[in-house]
C-alpha cells in the first residue's frame, strides 16, 4: 500500500510538473492541491509512531500550497508564506519529539552555519522593504527545521532520517528559489522550476517522518 501511495504521489509530481511546463493552468492547480493530501495519507497509512504535530504540519503545508496558487496576489502570497512558517514550526514540533538525544558539537556548528546563511539570504533574495521582516523571519524557522532533522539523523541513523535531513536541506533551497524568483523577473517556466525541488522534499521529508 505504501508505494502505491508513493508512487500516486510521483505521478502527481510529474503530471504538475508537465502541467506546469505546458501551461496547463487547470491541471496545474489540481495536482498541485492534491500533493499533500496524497502525502497525509502515506503518512497516516505507513507510519507507527502517528504524532499529530507532523499531521498538522502537513495540513499547514497544503494550506500554503493553496494559497501560492493565486501568489501573485500579495494577500495570498503572505497567506501562504505564513501557512508554510506554521508548517515548519510543526515540523520542528516533530522532530523535538522524535529526537532521543543531542549531538551537541553538530548543534553548535550547525547553529553556527544556520545564523550565517541568514546573514546572506535576506541579500540574496533581495524581498521588497515590506516583505523583509517576513522573510527574516521565516528564514529562521526553516533553517531552525533543518537544524533539528541533523540532530534527528544523528541520533537515529536510518535512511528515513537521512533522506529527512537532505529534504530538509532542499526545501531551503526550494524557498530560497521561489522567494528570489518571486521578488524578481520571474522564468518562462517559473512554476516547473520552483515546484520540482519542492515536490522531492515535502516527499522526503514526510518519507522519513513515516519511518520515525
């Protein structure tokens, strides 16, 4: 049953991401509202340790996935950039409570590598003066989500939580795409660039949470 969730799951990907590349806006819009329902369910289905901090997060996720659909509304895009910080925050929620113990020296450094990286992002994507406090501070909350899935892998050293950690690692760059993009001369095929590494690391990341 798992993989054929999973494997729903991928079609799904690849049907949007086709969608995407040849502007089939209707389809676009549905499989793109269909992702995280199709994740909630392998996770309810496959995992053995149901937390409901991980259900809600996923449920913020899909909220946010909702709302970018009209992103180019300012009031929807601050809508979904506030549903996916409530996403990450439950993320984190998770993962405190699945971590068994804490590599302090690996917290240290990476704490150190976390508050660097917002240092440069901010100069990076380059967000309108309104947008900047916004994006300050949801580049804290995802970076902090990355922080706690490395402790979570070294404490609990599975493919799971590997594959956990580099969906974390992606979706900060997924973020940092869309949100550059977004301030900026957006692609031809902006929705196919940004949505393909979002869509391998919320699988990711809910393939690990399955497994924890």
């Amino acid at each position: 049953m798992s993989a054929i969730i999973l494997g729903v799951y991928a079609l799904a990907g690849i049907i949007h991401e086709v969608s995407a590349i040849r502007f089939w806006e209707g389809m676009r819009k549905i499989t793109k509202a269909v992702l995280m329902p199709i994740l909630l369910i392998y996770y309810i289905v496959t995992s053995a340790n149901l937390l409901v901090a991980a259900l809600i997060a996923i449920v913020f996720s899909w909220l946010g996935d909702f709302f970018l659909i009209r992103k180019e509304e300012p009031k929807f895009f601050r809508l979904g950039l506030v549903a996916f910080l409530l996403s990450h925050v439950f993320y984190i929620v998770t993962l405190v409570l699945i971590t068994r113990s804490f590599h302090i020296p690996a917290l240290i450094v990476s704490i150190g590598v976390a508050l660097v990286a917002e240092f440069f992002l901010p100069k990076i994507i380059n967000p309108p003066r309104a947008m900047r406090g916004a994006v300050i501070v949801y580049g804290i909350v995802i970076l902090a989500m990355s922080v706690y899935a490395l402790q979570y892998m070294l404490s609990a050293l599975t493919l799971g939580s590997v594959l956990l950690f580099a969906g974390s690692i992606i979706f900060i760059f997924s973020d940092t795409l869309m949100t550059y993009l977004s301030f900026g001369k957006k692609p031809k095929y902006f929705n196919a660039i940004t949505m393909l590494p979002y869509i391998i690391a919320q699988g990711l990341i809910i393939f690990g949470l399955a497994g924890a």
